[in-house]
C-alpha cells in the first residue's frame, strides 16, 4: 500500500477508455467493459472476464523487495516509477485477481494455476505480458537511477555548500583571534 497510487490506475483504466474504441484485455482477448454494472448486464456470471482493472505488471511488493534498501531513492521516487504508464496495464479483474504478486512471466508459464483459477491466455497474450514485463522492469530502473542520481547530485550540493560555510566560519574565526 506504501506504493499504490489508486490515482494512477484510474487515470490507466481512462485513458484506455478515452477513444470510445472497444477495450480488449491483451493478454485474454476478451472485451472489456469499464464499469461492473456494464459488465454485469452484458455478460452475467461471465462478468469478471469482462471487467476493466489496472493492474501493475511489476508487482509492488517486488518493486519493495528491490528497493527497500536504496538509499539514494525516496518513497515518493518509487512510487512514481511503479505507479508509470509503462508499470500499469488495464487487463479483467478475474485475470488481475489471478495474478496476485506474481510477474508476468511466472504467471503465464504456471498452465496448472491458470487452469485452476479458469483463466485462458492466448498465446500472443503470453508473449506480450512477457514482453510488457521486460518493458516495465526497464522503465521502472531507468526511473529510479535517473531519482537517485538526481538524489545524489543534491546531496553532495548540499554537503559542499555545508563544508564551504563551515570553512567559511573556521576562517573567520581564526582570523578574529
């Protein structure tokens, strides 16, 4: 929760939204519907296939486990780059909520689990969730390196401008005695 931003994957679901186009979720091929009452009355007990959610392709707690010990990035860095356009994929809730904190990839390659919870990915919609991984994980780095290195710069900034004061005062101090 430290990382969600609920902001961020309704501004996703919007977006994909937007051109009044149908919505189809990549990796199942179903249409998506962008509200459950939409959803409801179109399919039934279908629904869940057919219901729009923003899911985080990198999963937070991943994302956590990746950083938690970065000190050159804030929780405000992270959460941006996990919270990116590239990091957010509308996609149904049945296939969202099958995923859990799995990658994509260990979510696609395990053909018992998706049995089990009755999701059926084509096979192009494996290979982009692969792909999406690949794209998110890339992002999600480049994001953070360019924060820290950001990060970085200001720090020592603020320690060379601390170190000349203090200089400054150990000078003048001399001088006055």
């Amino acid at each position: 929760t430290l990382y969600d931003s609920p902001k961020a994957k309704q501004s996703a679901k919007t977006k994909a939204f937007a051109s009044g186009e149908p919505v189809t979720d990549p990796y199942t091929g179903e249409e998506l519907c962008k509200t459950i009452k939409e959803a409801k009355r179109l399919y039934g007990k279908d629904w869940q296939k057919h219901v729009a959610e923003s899911d985080h392709i990198t999963p937070l707690q991943q994302v956590h486990e990746e950083t938690k010990n970065n000190v050159w990035n804030t929780v405000e860095d992270i959460q941006e780059a996990a919270n990116s356009d590239k990091n957010i994929k509308v996609i149904s809730r049945q296939n969202n909520n099958a995923k859990r904190n799995k990658t994509n990839t260990e979510y696609v390659e395990n053909e018992e689990y998706l049995k089990d919870k009755g999701v059926r990915l084509t096979q192009e919609g494996k290979e982009q969730a692969i792909e999406d991984e690949k794209t998110s994980k890339k992002a999600i780095q480049t994001a953070l390196d360019k924060s820290a290195g950001k990060n970085i710069l200001e720090t020592f900034n603020d320690a060379g401008m601390q170190g000349a004061k203090n200089a400054g005062l150990t000078a003048l101090t001399t001088a006055g005695i």
